[in-house]
C-alpha cells in the first residue's frame, strides 16, 4: 500500500511536469571553508521588487556579513564562487504543507523528499496540518543535522468543530485533525500545542462563535499566529469576512472568497439555506447550482468589498492554486458511482475558473498573496508560482509572495525573507532572470541554507 502511494504521487506530479531532482545533482560543501564569496551575482530586492546590479556577497558563518560590488576576501578559509550571469533571490517559503505524511513513506524516502525542497530553494515552510509530535520531530532532526530540509513554522493538528471532515487521516497520522468543541477544548489544546513547538494555529471549517473567539484570545495569549480555512466553498460557520473581522490575519484557498462574493440573489439563497441548517442534499444542490454558474455567480462589487476588507485589515491571502490542479488531474476512485464523481469533476472545473480569477483580481489590488501548494511535492511550491504568474501576478510580486511577505506574516522578517547584510544566508542562485519569467526560478544553479551550500547543479 505504502509502495503504490509513493508511485502514485510520482506519476501525478510527473502528468504536471514537475520533474524531481536526481542524487546526483546533490552537493556537499567541504568543511575547511568558514565562508562563502559569491561573486558577481545580480540580487533580488525584494522591497524595490528589481534586480540589483552585480555584487559580491560575503557570508559568515551563518550569516549575510556584507553586499557590495566592492567586497573581497583573500582569506583561504573563505569559499570564493563566481556567479557571472546569474541571479540570487532569498530562500523560498512555502506556506501551505502537510509534511508530515511523508513520514510514511519510510525513513529513506523522507530524508530524500525533504532535501529536495531545499535543493528546489525552498529553505522554509509553514506546515499548516499535521500531528504535533511529528512535526516536532521532523524539524528538530532538520535542526540538528540528521536531515537536510527546510525551517518549520508549524500549526500541529487542524482544529475543528466535530464530525472531522479529515478523520479518515487520523487513521494514517493520529492527531492530524483535533476536535474542538468548546472553550474546554481551547483551554486543553492550546498548551498542548505550545509544549509542542507549534508556533501557529490552524482553524478549520466549522466551529461554534464563541468558542472561535475565545480560541482566537488564547492563541494571542499564547504569542501563536492564527491560519484560517473556511473550509467548504459554500456554508462556511467562519466565512472569511467574519475572520477577519475577529483580527485574523492569514486565509487559505483562493475559493475562501467564493461564498463571500456571490451575486446578491445568490447569497441571499445561501444564507436562507445556512440558516435553516438544510440537509446535504439541499446544499449539494445549491453548490452544483453555482459551479453551473462558475463565473456568472460571482458579483464583482461583492468581491471588491471583501478585497477592502482585507487591505483595510493588512489580510494575506495564500491561493493554493497548486492543489486544485493536482486534483482536478487524479483519476475517479476505483468503484466510485459516476454520479458522485461527476459533481466533484464539475465542482472543481469551476474553481479551477473561478480561482485563478480571484488571484488575478486580489493582485491588481496589491493584496499580500502567499505561495503554498497545500501538498507535499518538492517541486509544489515551483509549481505554484508558475501558476500564480499565470494570473497574472507580477514575477516580482510573485517571488515576494515566497520570500518578503511570509516573514513578515510570521515576524521573522529581521533574519528571513531577504538578502541582506545581517540576514541569515538562506540564497538561492539560478541561471536565468526570474524577473523575465517566474519559470527561471526552477532548478537552481546553487543554494545555501543557514551559509552551507546544500545543493550545488552537476556541470554538464
């Protein structure tokens, strides 16, 4: 069983494109140096969102000790590399993962797969999902060296008003989705998470108000950022108007704006139906009704509102748009009626419309968008910056999105999510200007992790 997962990922991500790294594209730096020069080298700054001209970076140790097209060092102990011709941009985040499923896939293919993002430049993640103590254990191999992979800043378990949508995980990872159902829950929950490492809160689909807002006052007694998904695209008990306006600060899926931005006679039909708390029947109908729909559903004032919302309230948004591709691309399941497989085909033809169309619009409004394949896939996270160019979005916009804004969401933009001089060296160096088209971003000519090089490109 696990065997036929790991193919199927494979084969699935191999039907996108996405081709993986191969062993012998690795490298490993020798330890006499204390230091590395990258000479020469272009240098995204991601506050200007230009290219800088050539510089010479001086990293020490850990750290990003000066930028200049002057520096030198004659110092044996410092590694000297020219990059002529080539373009560093800071080390990416992802913002949407669930790693901790590649833990079963056993331990050799864990230690590849997470190499591989830090080999793609992808140096940190924002896992929003999954059991505590996995996630606890993944990051402190990282962190010690046993592994090479990517920071963590992790959620642990998504909360949610039971019945679990995701119970079925807890099969595979126990305590990948957590119940909460009342401010007893909270009061139990949150320490555990703290204890835990967790450094934010994933909020999932349903949930009674007031245990919301009372699980939003602990996570901020608790120093702990607060994920939001509301979960379905229609029926939502915390639609993402509502979080916002509780002071949450960070939605996921770009279909998180759908049942929020529907056409006036719509929502009114939505609500009737959310109100009365009608049966599932009821609801699928409604919700075949709007994919029907797909973009004649949506009210383009509606959707300008919840947009000054969001600026009026600095709200970031991370799309996801990765996944939906991925699915929309996964065969029915073996024995599924077609009638319960073809509203889902449909369902998400429609996002897949509706989506890309949200982004572009939340872009030409300068909305802070996060890169996140809510997946696993080393190449994921590459994936989705295509996608989101595809948009429309900026390049420059669109590597922000993976390195400026998630630091700064996560309070770490004084040692992540630049390169500069004090930063923590997390580069990552590749051939062609990824300013002319986001695909350049891929396959990395070299990349450092905490001023180690971690990935260095065979020479052909």
């Amino acid at each position: 069983m696990k065997k036929r997962l790991i193919l199927g990922l494979i084969f699935a991500w191999l039907a996108m494109g996405i081709a993986l790294i191969t062993p012998g594209q690795e490298y490993a730096e020798a330890d006499s140096y204390q230091g590395i020069l990258l000479r020469n080298v272009h240098v995204f700054d991601v506050h200007s969102g230009k290219m800088r001209s050539p510089q010479n970076i001086l990293i020490e140790g850990a750290r990003i000790k000066s930028i200049s097209p002057n520096v030198i060092s004659s110092q044996k102990e410092i590694q000297q590399l020219d990059c002529t011709g080539k373009f560093a941009v800071p080390g990416l985040f992802d913002c949407h993962t669930h790693l901790a499923f590649l833990t079963k896939m056993g331990k050799a293919t864990l230690k590849t797969m997470l190499a591989q993002f830090v080999q793609n430049g992808v140096t940190q993640v924002r896992d929003v999902g999954g059991p505590i103590k996995v996630l606890r254990d993944m990051n402190e191999a990282i962190s010690s060296g046993e592994m090479l992979g990517p920071e963590f800043f992790y959620t642990g378990p998504m909360l949610e008003k039971p019945p679990l949508i995701w119970e079925e995980h807890n099969k595979i990872l126990p305590g990948f989705t957590v119940p909460v159902d009342s401010k007893a829950d909270v009061d139990r929950i949150i320490p555990e998470l703290v204890a835990g490492g967790a450094q934010l809160v994933k909020t999932f689909n349903k949930f009674d108000p007031d245990v919301y807002e009372y699980l939003l006052d602990q996570a901020r007694l608790h120093s702990l950022r607060v994920v939001h998904d509301p979960g379905k695209p229609m029926f939502q008990s915390i639609p993402m108007d509502k979080a916002i306006d509780l002071g949450v600060t960070s939605i996921e899926h770009a279909t998180a704006l759908w049942s929020v931005s529907l056409k006036d006679e719509l929502k009114e039909e939505h609500d009737r139906i959310l109100k009365e708390g009608s049966d599932e029947t009821a609801r699928e109908t409604f919700m075949a009704q709007v994919a029907e729909l797909g973009m004649d559903s949506v009210s383009i004032e509606n959707l300008e509102k919840i947009i000054d919302k969001m600026l009026a309230n600095d709200a970031y948004l991370c799309p996801t748009l990765y996944v939906f591709e991925f699915m929309s691309r996964q065969p029915p399941p073996k024995g599924e009626p077609k009638e319960k497989y073809e509203p889902r085909k449909k369902r998400l033809a429609a996002i897949k419309e509706v989506g890309p169309y949200f982004v572009g619009q939340m872009a030409r409004r300068k909305i802070k968008l996060l890169v996140g394949q809510d997946n696993m896939n080393p190449m994921g996270t590459l994936v989705e910056m295509k996608l989101l160019g595809e948009c429309g979005m900026d390049e420059s916009e669109v590597i922000r999105g993976a390195t400026l804004y998630p630091a700064r969401w996560l309070g770490v933009e004084e040692r992540l999510g630049s390169i500069a001089p004090g930063k923590q060296a997390n580069i990552s160096i590749v051939d062609r200007n990824p300013l002319e088209d986001i695909k350049n971003i891929r396959d990395p000519y070299l990349v450092i992790k905490n001023g180690k090089i971690v990935h260095r490109k065979s020479e052909k």
